[in-house]
C-alpha cells in the first residue's frame, strides 16, 4: 500500500500489543490523503494478494450521516 501512496500505522491495543482480529489477522491502517480517484484505488486494493477488506465502500448510498460531539453532516453524492 506505501507503493500507492500510504503512510501505514499497524493497529495497536492500548497496552502497544499488536492488535489482531478474530480471524487471527493484522489491521493496518492506512493514510492516504486526499484520494482523487477513488474507484481507481479501490480496483487496485481488490487486486492486492493479502489484502482481506479495505473498509472503502462505493457505490452502496448516495447519503452519509456524519455525527460528532459538536454538530451533525449529512453528506450526499454529488
């Protein structure tokens, strides 16, 4: 994933032990900014050997309910 341009963190437990799944397997988390092509990239992780889910979900709503401590975002497709 470095290769297409993330900076990559292993998931941590709050002691520093690695966090691992229920299926005994890593989660790494990846950074990779503002993504300007996002199907592109979601192609791309499909197609990597290792990779299980990648938590990037097109095509599924045309609305997101965003909620925080200070307000509500409702975000639509465009």
């Amino acid at each position: 994933m470095e290769s297409l341009g993330a900076k990559i963190l292993q998931r941590k437990n709050p002691d520093g032990s690695n966090f691992i799944t229920d299926e005994n397997n890593f989660i790494l988390d990846a950074n990779f900014g503002a993504i300007k092509n996002l199907d592109k990239l979601t192609a791309l992780l499909n197609q990597r050997a290792g990779i299980v889910e990648h938590g990037i979900f097109t095509g599924m709503t045309s609305e997101v309910i965003c909620a925080s401590n200070k307000d509500i975002k409702i975000l639509k497709s465009k």
